[in-house]
C-alpha cells in the first residue's frame, strides 16, 4: 500500500502527481500483466537477446554517425 503524505497547503493535483510516480517506481502495473499470460523462460531469453542486440546496434550506430 502506498501512502503520501498530503502537506499543509498543498495542491491536490501536486500530490496525485507524487502518488502517480510513486506507483511507476513500484512497478506494480508491469508485474500484473507479465503474470497474465505465462511465457516459456527461452522465449524470454530470446526477447532478451534480440532488445541486446537491438540497443547494441543502436549504440554502434551513434559512435559511428
């Protein structure tokens, strides 16, 4: 359960926003849709691997131009 501490005189949206980003950090939205469907572990590694190499080209291709 999150708590925010709402402060004398503070907006409301202010607080919603901090509770928001509070609620991302926890990463509690992406572990309730990983959990609905199952995925075998070597199609996970192979997603895996394809985003590494995906990134790693991206980098190469900034270094170079």
């Amino acid at each position: 359960m999150l708590i925010i501490p709402v402060k004398e005189g503070e907006n409301i949206d202010r607080a919603l926003k901090r509770y928001k980003r509070k609620f991302d950090r926890t990463k509690t939205m992406r572990q309730l849709r990983d959990r609905k469907q199952f995925t075998k572990p070597s199609v996970a590694k192979r997603a895996q691997k394809i985003k590494a190499s995906y990134v790693q080209r991206l980098r190469t291709q900034e270094e170079i131009g």
